[in-house]
C-alpha cells in the first residue's frame, strides 16, 4: 500500500499503487437541474459503442432518477450498506474510503452485482419520495422530491477496478487519465466488477470480458467532447479537462466550477476514488441527502449556483456548456461575450452573456391579427 | 502506477508464500506405463485403472489478494499415465454443482495442473525466472463443445435485439464492436479443446502460448468431476516441460469451484507434488 492525496477528502490515504497524477486529466460536470432524463445521451453511448454481441444490457453512460432509480439494481445503497456510517463533515474527510474498509483478504470493499441487477435500468423512473398532502404548498428544498442523475465512468484518479484487477488489465492513461480495460489481457475474473463502487465496469458474457466506457477517447485525441455530451439537448454537460490539485487555472471552465466557484461536486467522494466527474447538485433536494452523495459544501454549492448571475466568470463558464462540440481549455469572459479556446488558444465558441430579447407589438396591422408570443 | 513497485512486494509476498507453503501429504505421483495410444482425454477410459491414485490436499490462496479462505475443494484424487509420447493426468474432485456457464454472477468450475520448466519455480504459478507451464481445464468451454457457443438468446432467452453490427458491416469493419473477440482474446475466442495451455513466471503474468497442444475432457456425474487432461511427453516448443520416460520432475494443482464464486486468485492449491513417469 502507498499514501497518496486525495484532494476531495483533504487528506492521504491508502492506495495499491503509488499516486502518479496523469499529465491531464479527463473530467466532466453535470448540471443536475438541467437534466430531463431523455436518455438521448445514453441512446448515443449505445448506438456508439455497445451494439455488439454481449452488450444487449450495458448501458456505459445511464440516468437513473434519484432516489429509487439505480443501474445496476441498488448499486449505491448496497455499497453504502456496507461501507457503513462515516464521519464526513470536511474540511477532511475522517471516515474510511472503500481501500481503508476493505475486509481481509480484499483490495478493496465491494460486492459483486447479480445478474439480474442489470436488467431494470429504468426502475424508478420519476418515482418521488412520497406523496404531497392535498393543497400542500412546495417550499424549498421540496418536501417531496426526485432528481436524474446522469452517470458514466468517473475515470477516477485512484480507480477501484484498476486496483482489484489480479492482472493488471486495467490501466489509466497517462496523456488524460482516462482509464481503459486491455480487452486482449483481460479474462473476465471480475474483480473490477465486485471493486468498482459506481458499478460501471460490466461483464459481456459473450466475449468472456469485462467491459467499460472508454471516455470517446478517439474523439478526446482529437480535442472533441464525449458523444454522450455533444448529443445532451439540454445542454447540460460540460467535457473538458480538470487540471492537478496544484495546478489550477481560472481561465479553465472546468477548474473555475470545480476547484474555484465550487459549485461542480464529486459523486460519493467518501468511497476515495477521487473520481472526476461531477455534478451541480439539485437546489429542490434535502441536503443531507446530498452531503452523503456529493460530499460536504453542497448546501455552498446550491447558494453560489443561484447567485450565479452575479459572478460574471461563473456564468460565463456555464453558458460554454453545450455550446460547442470542441473541447474548451481556455475561456474568458469579454464584454457582452464568453469566448472558448481550444488548448492552442484558438477561439472555438462565442457564447452572448445575455440572450438579445426582440418584442414584437401585440398587434399585426398588416396582417390584422394579434400575436399570443410577442418575445 | 507503479508496476516496479507492485511486483517488488509480489517478490516478498511469494517468499513467505513459499515458506508458508503448506506440505501437502502425498506420495509420489507415479505415471505409469501403459500400453494404449494416447492422447488420454477420456476421462471414462479403462486405461485409468492401470494407475495408483493419489490423494493431493489442497488450501486456499492466501499469498495474493484477492483470496477466497472459505474454499470449497480441499482434496484431489490425481493419477498419472503415460506411453512415451503422451502423459495422462486424471483428476478428481466432489463438486455438488456443475458450473459451466457465464453470466456477471456466474463462475465456472476449472482445474489446472502445472509443471516447471525453467528454474527452480514457486509452485505458485512460477516466479520471475522461474517458468511454468499450466494446463487449465475450463467447464464453460468444454460446454461450448457440446452445444455451441451460447448467443444472447441461450443466456437470455427473452432477450430482443434488432440488428448487431457483424450483420450489416463487413467483417474487418464489425471487428471492432467485437470487444475482447474483435483482438482475439484467448479466453473469449473458441478453442478446439477445453484445455488451455499456458505459461507463468509469477502471479498476473499468465500468459495463453501460442501453440496449443494439450487436450483433455471432463465428466461430471453425481457430484463429482473426473478430468483428464493430456499433453505430449516430449518436448515440442520452448517452453514445454519434459515429461519423457523416466523423467523425474513435479507437478502442482490448482481448483476453482464456479458455484462457490471461485475465479482467479480465489482458488485452492496444492504445493509441488513428486512426479515420476516411469519407464
């Protein structure tokens, strides 16, 4: 075991393998309240990647509807089950990750999904948490409430399926951190399976290997974002690159959001994967609830998200979301505009701060008619 | 990462496994001459009779993690024949299930019998320097023999699918929707026999040869599993082991019960047991 940092729990931890940080790492943030659950990202993911013979049932990107939504069937709350209460209050972590909780005999804690637990993606499909009582009023957070939660690899820094493997079949790359399963070295043992706690490594049980997202990484090498962001029609994600704990930069979208305004957060940091893609919470939901899947300073990430207007930086960096295909490295906000460029700092995207609003008169005399939409 | 640094406490770990090494109680595994053609793949043949048994313990896997300490196979009952040109091992073992299918919670049952080649070798699948070579048995492939590779519908017999790539692309172009199959993976590619023939120097560096020469089968039949698994005497590629008339070496073997989750590490073994094969 080697002590490596985990910038997410604040502090060392144990880790199979000693902690060399990738030049660049792959990383991606979802807006939470944007999502509407269309599953178009996953239909791309799908229809690129996981239409051959054994792969009727993976599904490397998925929205599950949070709370009663899983995919597999109860992968969060199993896991939790078993890791346990933890002290998680920051600003570090002092409960154990899943490599500290690990039985005898284990690299790390983990369960094996059954079979069957892959066979209900949609379950819990818009299934809120109760029933309102007649003539409720919703206050905030909601009394009742649901979310989507959209999921693919975190491409974490210190990867649980990498760790478990006995072969070594797993490796993260060292250009961008995406994290790969060797398809020829692999022979199915499914030790990443049992050790990934978000459950995106999964089993074909044609070829006799496991499988998982590969992050588009032909599209990465060629400074294009995912599929399953470039397809998003609610302009939701934002694919890019999040620079080393010592190495931020303002003028990178996903540093801005993530390290600086704080508002992008990491899915069950508490596991100490330090995976890297994260998520602006839900402003509606409770927020113990959230402190256990995003970790502390959600309640901080709700109130600087809403006050967002008034952060030019922080809008600016929203508004490249979805707003180009390209890869955004660098981005400024300049004048009336937000401008993306690519890691040659050659613009690719000008996005207006503002919308420009036209008002049309109610009224049409030369048409004789009167207009329901005048903006 | 770090491979340096992770094979380094694999070397330390392998000391103490070595040291630690349970002795297994058994004689001498003596393969016996013969008069029959070989290959002996026919678990059910006649020739077994002719061979002494003998009884090899087995324990769980507890040098590398992950392990399995709650084993489900604790004893083999192993003999030996050979007729100059081809060496026969006969295993047995109890097993209440027959394994001998995959799905993401289904393990297969296997056996594998391993002899040194290069170095003086960890009966642990060898050590760096130390080379051996593993005839692995697999369940689920002898199935495919049977019956044919499974699709989705013999796994899954309500599944629907419209259209899968190799059905509308060219072959070189639906190769790469292919997965582990598109790169000719061994384990996920078919084989004419259920028995793998592979090479070790140490734990993670199991590697299938490309040239495969050993066969075998197995019978599962009131609990119990009888597998013979054969290769040839003599030495063919590098790397083969000698097994000629009175060569006097070893032999060591290892178990996977499938029902009881047993993969990979997660196995027992036997330390080195004496192999005679006589003349």
């Amino acid at each position: 075991m080697s002590r490596v940092y985990n910038w997410q729990l604040g502090r060392e931890m144990d880790y199979p393998f000693e902690g060399v940080r990738p030049e660049k790492q792959f990383a991606m943030i979802f807006d939470t309240n944007k999502c509407i659950a269309c599953q178009t990202c996953t239909v791309a993911c799908k229809t690129t990647w996981t239409s051959g013979r054994g792969q009727e049932h993976m599904l490397w990107n998925n929205v599950e509807t949070k709370p009663y939504g899983y995919y597999p069937l109860g992968w969060d709350v199993n896991i939790l089950d078993q890791h346990g209460v933890q002290e998680m209050d920051g600003p570090e972590y002092q409960g154990k990750t899943l490599f500290e909780a690990a039985p005898d005999g284990e690299i790390v804690l983990g369960y094996t999904p059954d079979d069957e637990d892959w066979a209900y993606p949609n379950i819990g499909e818009d299934d809120c948490t109760g029933s309102m009582e007649q003539g409720a009023l919703l206050t905030m957070p909601h009394m009742q409430w649901m979310y989507y939660l959209p999921r693919i690899c975190n491409h974490c820094t210190y990867p649980a399926c990498l760790s478990a493997c006995p072969r070594q079949s797993i490796y993260k790359r060292p250009e961008d951190g995406i994290v790969l399963l060797d398809q020829q070295r692999c022979r199915g043992y499914r030790e990443c399976v049992k050790g990934c706690p978000y459950k995106k490594v999964m089993f074909n049980s044609v070829t006799r290997v496991s499988e998982k997202c590969i992050g588009c990484y032909p599209a990465i090498e060629n400074n294009r974002q995912t599929q399953c962001t470039i397809t998003c029609i609610g302009k939701i994600r934002l694919q890019g690159f999040i620079s080393r704990p010592d190495e931020i930069r303002e003028d990178n979208p996903m540093d801005y959001l993530i390290h600086v305004a704080k508002i992008g957060k990491p899915l069950y940091p508490q596991f100490g994967l330090e995976p890297n893609t994260f998520y602006i919470p839900p402003i509606h939901v409770p927020p113990q609830y959230l402190r256990q899947m995003f970790g502390w300073g959600v309640e901080d990430a709700i109130d600087t998200y809403k006050r967002a207007s008034e952060d030019p930086q922080l809008l600016g960096a929203m508004l490249l979301f979805g707003a180009t295909p390209e890869i955004i490295h660098h981005f400024k906000v300049e004048g009336r505009n937000v401008i993306g460029y690519d890691d040659k700092r050659a613009e690719v995207v000008r996005v207006p701060m503002r919308e420009p609003i036209y008002m049309r008169v109610e009224y049409d005399s030369d048409l004789d008619v009167h207009r329901t939409n005048v903006t | 990462m770090n491979k340096t640094a992770f094979h380094c406490s694999l070397a330390a770990a392998l000391v103490v496994g070595m040291a630690a090494a349970p002795v297994a109680a058994a004689d001498t595994l003596r393969a016996v001459p013969v008069d029959a053609t070989g290959p002996f793949n026919d678990p059910e043949s006649e020739v077994w009779d002719q061979a002494p048994a003998v009884t090899v313990s087995l324990n769980p896997q507890q040098v590398t993690r992950p392990h399995h300490a709650d084993i489900a196979v604790t004893e083999l009952t192993v003999r030996a024949v050979n007729n100059g040109n081809w060496v026969g091992i006969l295993i047995e073992w109890d097993d209440d299930t027959r394994d001998d299918w995959f799905v993401t919670d289904a393990f297969g049952d296997q056996v594998a019998v391993q002899f040194p080649v290069e170095g003086p070798a960890s009966p642990m699948m060898g050590n760096p320097g130390g080379k051996v070579n593993i005839l692995q048995w697999r369940a689920a492939f002898q199935r495919d023999l049977v019956d044919g590779e499974p699709d989705i519908r013999d796994l899954y017999p309500y599944a629907l699918v419209d259209v899968y790539p190799d059905e509308v692309l060219r072959v070189t172009d639906a190769r790469a929707f292919a997965g582990a199959m598109g790169v000719d993976n061994p384990v996920a590619r078919p084989f004419e026999s259920p028995v793998l023939e592979q090479m070790a120097e140490g734990w993670s560096s199991l590697t299938v040869k490309p040239m495969q020469h050993a066969d075998g089968w197995g019978v599962w039949e009131d609990g119990t599993w009888r597998v013979a698994i054969t290769r040839p005497a003599n030495q063919i590629m590098p790397g083969d082991p000698d097994l000629s008339r009175g060569t006097e070496t070893q032999a060591a073997f290892a178990v996977w019960d499938g029902g009881n989750r047993e993969v990979g590490g997660r196995k027992s073994w036997s330390g080195w047991i004496d192999l005679k094969v006589e003349e």
